[in-house]
C-alpha cells in the first residue's frame, strides 16, 4: 500500500523561526497552497493529522476532497521526550 506524506502549508510565522510545536495560524498564501496540495493528490483512503491547526485546516480539506474521516492525534503524541 502506497503512503503519501503531505507537510502543512507555511505557518503565519517569520521567515528563519523555529516555531516548533506552538500552534500557530496559517499565511495568507494557504488558499493557493492548499489548492496545490489537492491538485497534487490522486488518492486518499485514511488521514491522520496532528492537532495544530496548521496541519489540522489542510487536512480537513483533503478529507472533503477524497470523502475520509481525518483523525487527528492528541497533541502529547508529538511532544519531545
């Protein structure tokens, strides 16, 4: 089974900072990101997605695209340590 890793759109975030695990808000670029992305993926049959809303918004649109439930992750799952 072939696995597709999609990394979120830019964060609304200066360039050259370390943002981490802060959950910040999206650029004003997502729209034309995002709709890359979709133009990008033929297949979707599960989606798992951190909580951060970066992450979150861009999955809850391949979801409405390919018609999957996304499942997000606790946010404890992706602490260091």
């Amino acid at each position: 089974m072939p696995v597709t890793l999609v990394r979120h759109t830019q964060p609304d975030v200066a360039v050259d900072v370390c943002y981490g695990s802060t959950d910040l808000g999206l650029a004003e670029s997502f729209a034309d990101e995002a709709a890359d992305v979709l133009a990008a993926l033929r297949h979707c049959d599960v989606l798992l997605s951190s909580p951060l809303l970066r992450c979150r918004q861009l999955a809850e649109l391949i979801a409405d695209r390919f018609s999957v439930a996304t499942c997000c992750f606790p946010a404890h799952c992706f602490a260091a340590g």
